[in-house]
C-alpha cells in the first residue's frame, strides 16, 4: 500500500499544480493562491482528524516530541520550502527552479540514512537510482526549456547580472534542501506518534501560522484577506482540497515504507503534472518521445521498489 499511497500523493500534488497555474492565469489580483489554498488545508484536514480521532474513541497518545516534528516539517515544505522555491522562480523562472527542486529526493535519503537509521537494499536501490535518473532526466529538459516572452521581459534586467542568477539558483537549491529535510522530519515525527492524520493538520497548521506571520511583517496580511474573501477562485478551493490530500497520502506512504522510497517516488509529480495538462487542458504541455522515455524509466524504478516492499 506504501507504493500507492506515494503514487496517489505525487498525482493530487500534480493535479494541484495545474489547478495552481490555472487559478492564477484567472486571478486578477496576481495572488499566487498560497493564503487561501494553506487555510483549506488547515480546515479540511482538520476535521478528517477530528471525525477519525472520534471513530477511534478519542484515544490520541499525544506527544510533545511528534508535535514539534510535525510543526517543523510543516514549516520545511509547505511554509519556507514553498516561499523560497517562489523567490527562486522570480529570478530564474519557473523551468529552471523547479528542475532544480526535483532533486529533494537525493536530500530526504541523505536524512533517512544519517539521522533515521533506514538502510536502503540492492534491488529498491537500483529501483531508486532509475527514478532518479528518470526524474533528473526530466528535469533537465525542464531547465532547458526557453522562457516564455513574458517571463524574458520580466527578467531582461537580470540577465547580464550574475549575481541574480546565483541568488535564484542558490534560493532554488534551498527550497530543494528544505524541502527533502522536510519529508524526512515527517518520517520521524510518525515514529514518535504514527498518525498520519495529525501529523498532516499539525504541519498544515504550522505553515498557515508561518504564512500569516510573513504576510503580516509585509504588512500585506489585511489586503490579502480581503481579496481572497471578497474575491473567490474556484480554481484555489479545488488546490485547497488537492493540496490536503496530497500530504496526507505521502503521511500515509511513509507509515508503511521508508521515507526515502517515498520521497523518490513522490518526486515524478512535474512529469504527472506534465500528463495530466496534455489531458484534461490540451494545449499546455504536450507529450514528447522524451516524456515517454522518462514515463518508462519511471515505472521500472517504482516496480523495483513495490517488489521489495
């Protein structure tokens, strides 16, 4: 089950990111969604562990510890993670940030190894090592990928500064650190208290307190209330309800299977995103030879992984 679990929280955080895209194409404000889509996950996951914590007689081994494990790994992804990957974009563009993200994985096996005594087997191993190329391989072409005319004209101050295009770089490598980190904190969290329910609130509660903090030193927090309340995107409520369930399922995954396996195959959400834009909003994102290649090398690295598991 640890597979499909990891497999169902890489395709919601994908459908996510593509409800994300959309949403902000529609928004005449220019929110990037972050506020509204972060409270819907405080409230919708909030309640899917009030009603299960019920069912199960209100029998909850709290812990202190896991609190501020789950706190933190929240603040890792969802908080910093999610803010610092945003900065990187503004400087390299969206392409170049986000291959360079992809490569969290290496960082929560790196995590997994040294701090939760997991030990990773010859045949996940290789199973892992084709997903990583499989996911580099992606990321890659991602980064190659030309800016569109928008973007250049919004970076055409920046080009001959190489000072920015380390800032974004290092930012995107950052949030790629950050983020790996993150996964494997959740990991330790569940051993401490092996609820993935709480643990996903937890965490989602801890980035809406981050996110309002850094709105308010901003002094942008009233304004974007205002406009995410007076204002809805129906295409922020379905993230909202994406991006919840998204966590969740990778809680869930780790629960059953080591985080590392987890995090490599979460980490095929871009290609996943990729599939589900040629699909459903034709005309955003095709399907080349090389997506397929990376599809096939994909699928082989998460077979090796399920045989074992």
């Amino acid at each position: 089950m640890g597979v499909i679990f990891a497999m169902l929280s890489s395709f919601f955080f994908a459908f996510n990111n593509v409800m994300v895209k959309k949403g902000i194409s529609k928004d005449v404000h220019g929110d990037n969604g972050i506020f509204i889509t972060v409270f819907m996950n405080v409230v919708l996951l909030g309640v899917l562990c009030f009603i299960l914590t019920g069912l199960k007689g209100w029998n909850l081994q709290f812990s202190w510890k896991a609190f501020l494990l789950f706190s933190l790994a929240g603040l890792c992804t969802t908080g910093v993670g999610r803010l610092t990957l945003i900065s990187s974009i503004s400087y390299i563009g969206p392409s170049k940030a986000s291959a360079i993200r992809n490569s969290s994985p290496v960082f929560t096996t790196l995590f997994a190894l040294f701090f939760l005594g997991e030990e990773i087997s010859i045949l996940p191993g290789i199973g892992m090592l084709i997903l990583l190329i499989g996911i580099l391989n992606a990321g890659f072409r991602f980064f190659n990928i030309e800016t569109s005319k928008h973007q250049q004209n919004h970076l055409t101050s920046f080009t001959d500064s190489k000072r920015i295009q380390i800032m974004g770089f290092g930012l995107a490598l950052f949030a790629a650190f950050i983020f790996g980190v993150g996964q494997g904190i959740r990991k330790q969290g569940l051993i401490e208290m092996n609820d993935a329910f709480f643990g996903v609130w937890v965490g989602a509660l801890a980035s809406f307190v981050f996110i309002i903090c850094y709105q308010c030193v901003r002094g942008k927090f009233i304004s974007n209330l205002k406009k995410n309340f007076t204002v809805i995107n129906p295409y922020y409520l379905i993230s909202g309800v994406l991006s919840s369930f998204g966590p969740l399922f990778f809680f869930l995954a780790a629960q059953t299977m080591q985080v590392s396996y987890v995090s490599v195959i979460a980490a095929v959400e871009p290609l996943i995103t990729v599939l589900i834009s040629s699909v459903i909003f034709k005309g955003i994102e095709s399907i080349t030879k090389h997506t397929w290649t990376t599809i096939a090398l994909m699928f082989l690295g998460t077979m090796l992984i399920a045989i074992h598991v």
